[in-house]
C-alpha cells in the first residue's frame, strides 16, 4: 500500500514533462494518491489534460496565479469534482527575463520585483486562503523554493527576495494553519533544468558547477523532490510544519568545496 492511498493531491505548474510538478505527480501517484492539476491558459490546456491522463485523471482546472478571481474560480471548479482534498502543490514562479541576468542592483525593476513576488510568493498564500474551506484534516500544503532565499547566487537576482518571501510565508502559513491539523512546507531543490531554469541566464554552469561540487557529486532530479514531496503530503510526516527540506545533494552544507594541494 502506497503512503498516499486514500489521499488526494492538487498539483500546480505542470508545464512539460520537466516540471519539478511532473516529478511529484509521477511520485504521488505511485504512492495512491488520486490527482487532479491546474493549467495556467486556454493554450496550455491539452498538454495539462494529456499528463494527468497519464496519471489517470481528468480533473484540470485554469488557474492564472496573477488574478484572485482566477485562483477563487480554480477552487469552485474543483469543488465540482472533489469537495474536500489533503494535499496542494504549489509549484509557480516567474520573474521577467531581463531581470535573471547580470547585477541585482542594475536589473531590479519596480515592477520586475512586484511580479515576481506576485506570482512566485504571494500565490501561495492566496491559493491557501481559497484552498481552506476545502482542506481535510491533516492535509498538507506544500511549496519549491531555492538556495537564492538565503545565499546570494549568480543571476538568481530578484528571484532570490522572491523565494525568501515564499519561505517566510511558509512560517506564517503553518502557524495559521496548524491549528487546524493543516500543515504547510517547502522544498528547497537544487537546480534541475526545466522550462523556468532555463529563463536563469549561465544555468547551465549553475548544473556543471553543483554537479563538481556538491556532496553526492550528482544534481538531482524531478523524482527526487517528487519522493520528497510525497512523503510531505503523507501522514509520515505528520510533525513536520513550518520547515525548509533541502532536497540539493548536500549542496547548502558547504562552506567550500576544492582538492587539496
Ligand atoms: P516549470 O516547469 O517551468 O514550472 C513553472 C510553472 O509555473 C509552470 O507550470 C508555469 O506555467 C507556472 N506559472 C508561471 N507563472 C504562472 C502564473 N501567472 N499562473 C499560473 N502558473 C504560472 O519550472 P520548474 O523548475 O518545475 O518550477 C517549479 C517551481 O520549482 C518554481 O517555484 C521554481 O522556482 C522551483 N524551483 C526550481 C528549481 C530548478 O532548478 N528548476 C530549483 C528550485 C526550485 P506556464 O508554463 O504555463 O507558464
């Protein structure tokens, strides 16, 4: 029996079969949970559908993160075909291009800075707030984030505030929410190349560079976060709220890393 029978899980930010939101479905439904996942248009609609048929559904609901009526229409439309639910997946972040690239000082917009926090943090909290009434006992909400929250890191830029952001709402969230049986969490992956990496100017050297460097000398995959976030939707990790989980092959822990002379 998988640790997620009986469960049901909602899973955000497909976009291909490289999304980190792939990895947890692939790993969540090996684990029973049944699944249901949100699109962010019209036009990314059947690639979506086509997924969660691959694992058995055939529940996608749209859910543009930058409008609350989007994200309060995405919860009635799921109420449609489940009423409550025990796991949401929130894997979304965005930041413009431009600003994924060079100086941090030089980049930052106004406006750059508010979208990314927008989209990449404050989703999360709004999607809780919609996703309460809905949420069964012991369920647990779950989010990606990245190093750049707490280490300055090439390019990362705006990105970095962003995801500190995201992580500090995961405090806030887990003591609102704890009273309720709910918990919340984050996973902090190393870098996998997918779609939004890709928009992270020198990503490539970012995977070279850990690859060398980290302690299991391996950047790590979808599945692997996916496992993580399986067992943070499970009831294993029943005490677990409010926390970081460093999915990075160790790479957080080094202060340095080169051959001795
Ligand atoms: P991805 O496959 O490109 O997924 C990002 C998702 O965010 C896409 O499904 C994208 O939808 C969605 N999204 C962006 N803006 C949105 C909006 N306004 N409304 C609704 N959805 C929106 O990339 P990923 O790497 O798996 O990213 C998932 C999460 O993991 C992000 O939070 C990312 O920061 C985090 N993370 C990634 C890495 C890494 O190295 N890849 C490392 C640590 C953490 P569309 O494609 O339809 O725009």
């Amino acid at each position: 029996m998988g640790i997620l029978e009986g469960k049901r899980a909602l899973i955000t930010g497909i976009a291909s079969n490289r999304s980190i939101a792939y990895g947890v479905a692939k790993c969540m439904h090996r684990e029973g949970a049944e699944l249901a996942f949100t699109y962010q248009t019209e036009k990314l609609r059947p690639r979506v559908e086509k997924i969660a048929a691959e694992f058995g559904s055939d529940i996608c609901v749209e859910m543009e993160v930058s409008s609350d009526d989007s994200i309060a229409k995405a919860f009635k439309d799921l109420k449609g075909n489940w009423l409550n639910f025990d796991v949401l997946v929130h894997s979304i972040a965005f930041a413009p291009t431009e600003e994924l690239k060079g100086s941090f000082i030089e980049s930052v917009t106004r406006e750059g800075f508010k979208t990314a926090h927008e989209i990449s943090s404050f989703s999360f909290a709004a999607m809780a707030r919609e996703a309460k009434s809905m949420l069964n006992e012991h369920a647990s909400l779950m989010t990606m984030t990245y190093l750049g929250s707490v280490r300055s890191v090439p390019n990362y830029n705006v990105m970095g505030p962003a995801k500190a952001s995201l992580e500090s709402s995961v405090r806030f969230m887990a003591a609102d929410l704890g009273p309720d049986s709910i918990r919340v969490n984050g996973i902090s992956a190393g870098p996998i190349k997918t779609l939004a990496a890709a928009g992270v100017s020198g990503f490539r050297s970012m995977l070279k560079h850990v690859e060398s460097k980290t302690s299991l000398r391996r950047n790590v995959t979808i599945e692997d976060v996916g496992n993580t976030a399986a067992f943070l939707g499970s009831d294993l990790s029943a005490g677990m709220t409010g926390e970081i989980l460093y999915v990075d092959a160790g790479y957080r822990n080094l202060g340095m890393n080169f051959d001795m002379e």
